[in-house]
C-alpha cells in the first residue's frame, strides 16, 4: 500500500531533480510518439541536443528563444506567487509589443541611450495595464482572473491584427499586415557578432535577480508571500490585500509586456501578428518547472528554449512538424505538476501486517 | 450540577463491569512514526456496557490508538482482539478498516465525514447496500433508524440535506450511521468540543442509553469535567504509554490533570483588581449580516478588567469580534477604543492603537502557514523600525526577536526559520499569542484563544490573559467553554440571536444559568441580578 505523507520540506536536490526529471519524462513519451512512426528516438534526442547545443550557432538560438521566455516564466512566477492566476501573459505580451512600434517607429527621435529605455518602458507598461484591467475585475468584482485574463489574450489578438490591418500598417510593407520598423536607434544592442542575441537576454537575468531579491528580503516581498498563501490571514494581519493584488498583478503585466517589448526591438524589428508562438503560455509551464522562484526561472526558461530549438531544428532534418516542441512543452507541464505533488508529499510504502 | 446528580448512577455500573463479558481487548498495541513513538506497549479492556473515558493531552497517542482500533494503522506490535457473536474474542487482521466495521467497530470522527447534499437517511444507509441494487437501502431501514433513534435518544429530522443541520444533529446522524452498521463498540473523538451543555447532556444521555443496550463506548476526551459525567473507568494515555487505568469513583479531578500532563498543572487565579477607566464601549451598535449579526449592543469594557462573552457560537460573536479586530464598520451605534471612532476603522489601525488580536479560527485568519516563525511574527508590523529599514526586512533582528518568543511563550519550534504549518495547534496558539501581546496593548481579543488546546497550553494561554488583565490591559474573550469563563472573566455578557444579556458579574453565575442565557432564556436569572 502506498501512503502520501506531507514534507516538512522540500529537500534541494528534489526541486531540481523534479522539474528536470518532468522533461525528460516529456521527451520519452514524446518519442515513443515518434517511435511509433518509424524513427529511431535515439535519433531524434541526438538530433535535439545538436540543434539546441551543438554549435555557437546553436547555443545562441537558444539563448535568444530564452530571453522572452525568461520574462513571461517570471510574470507568471511571481503573479502565482500571490495567487494571482494571470494566464494573459500572451496578451500582454501583444500589448508590450505594440506599444513598442507605436513608440519607437518614428513617432519620437533621439539617441539609443533615450529611445531604447523609453521603449522599452512604454511596454512595460502597456502590459501593467493589460493585467490591471482583469485584476481589477478580481479586486472589486470578484472576476475569476483565469478567465478574464485567458479571454482578453483572444481580445487583444483580434486587436492586433485590426491594428496591423490598420493605423499601424506599414504603408511601405507592400500589403502585408506588419508594422512599421523600428527607427535603428530604438533597436537593443546584439550581444554576439553575427547572432540574433540581443541585450533583453542581460535584461531578463537582471530582473530574475531583483525579483528574487524583492521577494525574500523587502516588506513588500513579504505581503506578496502572505497574501498568495493565506489572503484572511494577511488581511487580519492588517496587509492591504487588495493593493498587493492589483500591483503584483501590474508587475506581473509589465515583465510580458517587456517580453514583446523585447522581441520587437531586440529581434524582429517589427509587430506582425505571429510575433510569439505562445511565449505567454509557455512562460507558465517555465514558471511551474521553477517551482515559481525567479531565480529558478532562469534555468527553466533555457530548458524549455532549448527544447523549442532543438526540436525545430529535429523537425526539419527528419521532416517532422515544429509543434513537436509543443507536445513535449505540453507533456513538461503535465509532468511537472505531477511532480509537485512529490514536492510536498512523500511517497511511503507501507509494508503489510506485521 | 448533572455531573454530580449522575454520578450514584455512574458509579453503580462500575461495580457491575466485573460480572460483564469483554468485548474488546487491545494487547500490547506499540505503533512509532519514525523517531515518534505513538504508542508502547498498550493494554485496553472494553466490557459490554461499558462507557471508558480515553484521557490524553494532544499527541498523547489517542489518535494512533483508536486508528490502529479501526484499521487505518497497523501496529508494529500487539493485537486487537473483538468478541465475535459468541462471546469469544478473536483478533482482528491488523490495517483492514473493513475488516474491523465488519467486527462491530464504530467510529464517530471529531470532523465529521458527511456528504452535506445527501440527507440524514441517505447518509446512513450510504455504502451498505452493493452497487448494483436499485435501491439504496432495503425497505426496513427507514423503520430501523427511526427505532434506533427513538431508543437512543437520536432524534433527528432524516429528511432534510445534512448541510442544513446544526452540528448537533450532524452529529446525532453520524452515531445513527455506526449503529446503522450495528456497531457494538463505539468511538466517540473529542464529541463535545463543537456541543452546546445543553446538547452535551443530550449526548451524554445517549451514551448511557447505548451501554444500558449492551455496547462498548470509548469516549475520548481532554476535558476533565465531561468525563466525570459520562465515564465508569478512566485510561489516561502520556507519551504514548498508559499511565492510569482506574475507575473514576475516587479519582480526582486534580488527580486526572497530573496524570495526563506528567506534573501539577495549576490553573492561574484571578485576584480582584479595581477596573480602570473605559477601554472599549460599544453603544447601540447593530453590525454584520446573516446569522452573523449583532443588534443594538451596549457595553463597557474598562481598563484590568476581563469581560467574558458567552454564547452558542454562531450567535453574532463573529461580528463582535470582527468589530473589535478592525475587520468591520458598524451600521448602526458607535464603537469606539478610548474616546476613538477612527481606531478601530481597519485592521491595521486597531493594531496601530494599541488592540492585539487572537483570532477565533488561527489557521485561517491567525498564521501564514508557508511563512516562517519570524515572518509571521511581524506581520502586523512590518512598517516598524525593529522590522524593516527603507522597505528591506530585517532579517535578523526579526529572527532575534522570533528567539525571545520562542523562549518567553515556550513555543515549541526547531528554530525561527521553521515554517509555521508545521507547528502543532498549541504551539501555533502560542504565535498568534506571542504576537497579539507584542507591544503591551492596551486591548486584548481573545476569540476562543484555547480552542482545541489540551491542559497545559490552555492554562498558559489564561495565565497569560491574566497576565495581560493584572498590566491594565482590557480583555474581551470570548468562549465557548463556561469554565474557562467563568474563572477568567471579572463580568460575563451571553449573546443569543445577536442581542447581549448582561453583563453579569461573573460571582453570581454559573454554568446552568449561563446555559439557560445562551438558549435565550433571560427569565433564567432572577430579577435582581438581571438589573445588576
């Protein structure tokens, strides 16, 4: 007989054999898929790794996928850290981004030491405001978030793509529904020669640390801790709930926001209605394999980059489609939730009559 | 009081046990949770007819034993042996739950396991018939139950959703549910800590009832009194081990608390104290919604003093308290704490004018359970210079100052970073304790502050309100225990229905009378003192 007894807690080498663990559980179910179809999982994992590993080329792919991957992994973290559950990441991302074209194509000049920041902020807090809203709903209505904020990522597509249709249409992108450019002096600076990584990457890793920090060691860290695991208590304890709630929830908008933010001027250049393959939603799987600590995150945010990569590249050597990096991102969240059952409870086989 | 009227009764039983065959026997039942040893060595006779009272603090081994009882453990070592139809004792297959509801174990749980959507004859008849018959019980059930009920003094409406009863009835359906399923050995855990008196003497007679019927009852208790009322024979559990196994003809009260605790525990005394000037008044105040709510209450509340407010839970001591603890405006009337409407406006005003504040329920409204010792500890403060500077936690002073509580309130804790979930009750008690009287306040709500707290924690928590009410404090309790009542309060008020009766002087009542209040009987008190 098997007996589930709570943790007094979690040991150290668990939640990180735990999230791992969850991914490689991911990558065999996933081949045995492909199994199933004739190729040799051994080849698909080799491939996997040389894609996402494998060269410079590689390595820094990666890290690029990771950058907007890292600030959609902390914005669910630390939203789900108060028990905020902001599933809009996706949104807010869109949000970030746009607010980032309308800024920085021209509608202001100047240097990069002005335009970059300023862009950049301008994100962050089209972001802040897309969680407002549904957090809002909460504070004052009671409005379950996880559909509030689910519905609007739908809502803001269409707003996009009425916009690329529209007032931000490149008039110069020969019908195609994409934004204006960037002006070259909002656009982040890369990191490597030659290499799509751009300095979001340092931005990200940045603000892992400062949330990390913020959460253990500020009062304001500590409200948040209190609210997300015992709201009545906080409230008696006389922490002012519902503001905590509403700026965790801004804060939570502000580092999606920074994601599209960053893509646009660290990578594309431009806003066009693919500009993320779900990074929002991915950002929660990232936040859960980190069992919701920003520091953790980073890691999580490069696991997960390096099985959309390595999967992409996979994909294309053996003709097999990318959303095969789905199914395994997918599989990862499933299995890590499985997992965070053995984080708090403990697994005892009782022996039978003595 | 009944407990003396019954005990002539109680007594003669006792010295019938002798001649009455065994009907269940526990030998030498030891049962470690790892480095915890839950029990050792155990040895327990139950007799038909037999009502033996389980005596123990929290973590005694109550718990494990009457687990091992029923299956849900299986002991390391010893066994549990049941008399079958004929009267010959057999051992039960350790660990098979089923095994021992087959052999006439009934157990009734301190939470009780009902579905609230189902009614009392559902809830019954629930699991005993197999799956695939049509019918969840056959036809003579219903007339079953109801002469069960009738002879037990069980009465109780079977037809209503069980979510609409009182705990009381919720209760009586539980115990109909083990007899349902002819249990000849009944467990009761804790049955009294969610009863009225009243509803308590009414348990108490049915108890009687199922002995004079020729069934085991094992009434497991902490509290001295009820088991004075309804108990033969007394088996007192410490650390596991059984200390005394005596018949309660002789043995003291005094005499049970030692031996339950391991040494003299003495309850504090209140001396007399001049009351000082108005701490609390409330005037004319109408607050709260639903069952909820007070109506038009007046009351003083004076400096060294401790007034009591006794009462059915669920008769507007909620409102009161949230009142008091910042949590809730009043609609009508005036609270106000010296001279101050605004002070009691929110939860961090009152703390900030001096109310420290004992949550009824401390795991939900009390303690972050996933915080640490330290952390919870300065939640109410987190502003203040011993806590944070420019918005960054002090870390260490506040685990130094989580070391002197642990160290002043005898908290029980590996250390400051502990998180608090894994406290026991009366050591997480001893938190919210530590914090409310952080900072000398200069009013004290203590809302059940000893709720399922065994002998030792509740006598230091009444020490320390007294402790509180010697500095000058103001104290509001409120309880459902009228002993504790009646021994800590200077005054005691009864709410019924939303309204106060009283204050009284608390020299002048006493538990019957105090029973009469609380069911809304104020023809109860004579007119003289009503007035006083």
């Amino acid at each position: 007989m098997i007996r589930l007894e709570p943790r007094a807690a979690t040991p150290a080498w668990l939640a990180v054999a735990a999230p791992t663990g969850a991914v490689a559980a991911a990558l065999l179910v996933a081949s045995a898929v492909l199994w199933a179809i004739g190729i040799a999982p051994l080849t698909v994992l080799r491939l996997m790794v040389e894609g996402a590993l494998g060269s410079t080329f590689a390595m820094a792919e990666t890290a690029t996928r990771a950058t907007p991957l890292l600030l959609t992994g902390l914005a669910a973290a630390i939203a789900f850290r108060a028990r905020f559950w902001n599933i809009g990441g996706e949104g807010q991302l869109y949000l970030g981004a746009m607010a980032a074209v309308a800024l920085g194509s021209g509608a202001i000049e100047g240097p990069p030491l002005l335009l970059v920041p300023l862009v950049l902020a301008a994100g962050a807090i089209a972001g802040a405001l897309g969680a407002l809203l549904p957090a809002l709903g909460k504070v004052r209505a009671g409005a379950d978030e996880v559909v509030t904020t689910l519905l609007l990522n739908f809502v803001i597509a269409l707003f996009v793509q009425m916009m690329l249709e529209g007032p931000l249409k490149d008039p110069m992108g020969l019908g195609w529904p994409q934004s204006p450019p960037l002006l070259d002096e909002a656009m982040l600076p890369r990191l490597v020669e030659r290499q799509r990584l751009h300095a979001g990457l340092l931005l990200g890793l940045l603000l892992a640390l400062l949330l990390q920090l913020v959460l253990a060691r500020t009062v304001w860290g500590l409200a948040v801790r209190a609210v997300g695991h015992n709201p009545r208590a906080a409230a008696y304890a006389g922490l002012p709930v519902a503001r905590t709630t509403l700026a965790v929830a801004m804060l939570s908008g502000a580092l999606a926001g920074l994601a599209g933010a960053g893509e646009v001027a660290g990578l594309k250049g431009y806003l066009t209605a693919d500009l993320s393959p779900g990074y929002g939603y991915a950002g929660i799987v990232v936040a859960m394999l980190a069992g919701l600590s920003p520091l953790a995150v980073v890691p999580a945010a490069f696991l997960v980059a390096a099985v959309f990569v390595g999967a992409d590249t996979m994909g294309r050597g053996l003709g097999i489609s990318s959303y095969f990096a789905d199914l395994v991102v997918a599989l990862a969240l499933l299995f890590v939730l499985a997992g965070g059952l053995l984080m708090r409870y403990r697994l005892r086989f009782a022996r039978g009559p003595a | 009081m009944t407990a003396e009227a019954e005990r002539p009764a109680a007594r003669q039983a006792a010295g019938g046990a002798r001649a009455r065959p065994p009907l269940l026997r526990l030998r030498g039942i030891s049962k470690r949770f790892g480095e915890v040893v839950a029990n050792e060595a155990v040895d327990l006779e139950l007799a038909a007819g037999e009502i033996l009272a389980l005596l123990g603090e929290n973590g005694a081994g109550k718990t494990t034993l009457t687990s091992i009882l029923f299956g849900h453990y299986a002991a390391d070592a010893g066994e549990v042996l049941v008399a079958d139809q004929e009267g010959r004792l057999v051992a039960l297959p350790p660990g098979r739950p089923e095994a021992a509801l087959e052999a006439g174990i009934g157990m009734v749980h301190q939470h009780f396991t009902l579905a609230h959507n189902l009614t009392g004859f559902e809830n019954i008849v629930l699991g005993t018939e197999a799956w695939w018959r049509p019918r969840p019980a056959p036809p003579g059930a219903r007339r079953r139950i109801e002469e069960l009920a009738r002879r037990m003094g069980l009465e109780v409406e079977l037809d209503r959703p069980v979510g609409q009863l009182g705990v009381g009835a919720r209760q009586r359906i539980e115990i109909l549910k083990a007899l349902y399923r002819e249990a000849r050995v009944l467990v009761l855990d804790e049955p009294t800590a969610v009863l009225t008196p009243q509803e308590a003497e009414g348990l108490f007679a049915t108890v009687r009832a199922l002995a004079a019927d020729g069934r085991g009852v094992i009434f497991i208790s902490h509290k001295l009194a009820e088991v004075e009322a309804v108990a033969e024979r007394v088996v007192v559990l410490r650390q596991g081990r059984k200390v005394a196994d005596r018949p309660l003809a002789g043995t003291s009260r005094s005499e049970l608390a030692r031996l339950m605790v391991g040494r003299e525990v003495r309850e504090p005394i209140r001396r007399p104290r001049p009351p000082g000037e108005v701490v609390l008044a409330l005037d004319g105040v109408g607050a709260g919604s639903g069952r909820d709510r007070i109506e038009d209450v007046t009351l003083e509340l004076r400096a060294g003093e401790i007034l009591g407010i006794a009462g059915v839970s669920g008769n507007g001591q909620a409102a009161l308290a949230a009142l008091v603890a910042g949590l809730l405006r009043p609609e009508r009337g005036r609270v106000e704490l010296l001279g101050s409407t605004a002070a009691l406006s929110s939860p961090a005003a009152a703390v900030r004018a001096g109310v420290g504040r004992i949550p009824e329920d401390r795991e939900r409204d009390g303690v972050v359970g996933e915080l640490d010792l330290a952390e919870n500890l300065a939640l109410e403060r987190l502003a203040a210079p011993e806590t944070s500077r420019l918005g960054f936690l002090r870390r260490k002073a506040m685990r130094a100052r989580a070391r002197r509580a642990i160290e002043a309130f005898g908290i029980r804790a590996p250390g400051p970073d502990v998180p608090v979930r894994l406290l026991s009750g009366g050591n997480m008690q001893k938190v919210v304790l530590a914090r409310a009287l952080d900072g000398a306040p200069r009013l004290l709500l203590a809302d059940q502050p000893t709720r399922g707290l065994d002998v030792a924690a509740t006598a230091f928590v009444h020490e320390r309100l007294l402790e509180a009410r010697e500095r000058g404090a103001a104290v509001l309790l409120i309880s459902e225990d009228l002993d504790e009542l009646l021994g800590l309060s200077d005054r005691i008020a009864v709410v019924h229905r939303g309204r106060l009766a009283g204050p009284f002087p608390s020299e002048r009542l006493d538990v019957p009378t105090i029973g009469l209040l609380m069911a809304g009987h104020e023809g109860g008190l004579p007119a003289a003192e009503v007035a006083a």
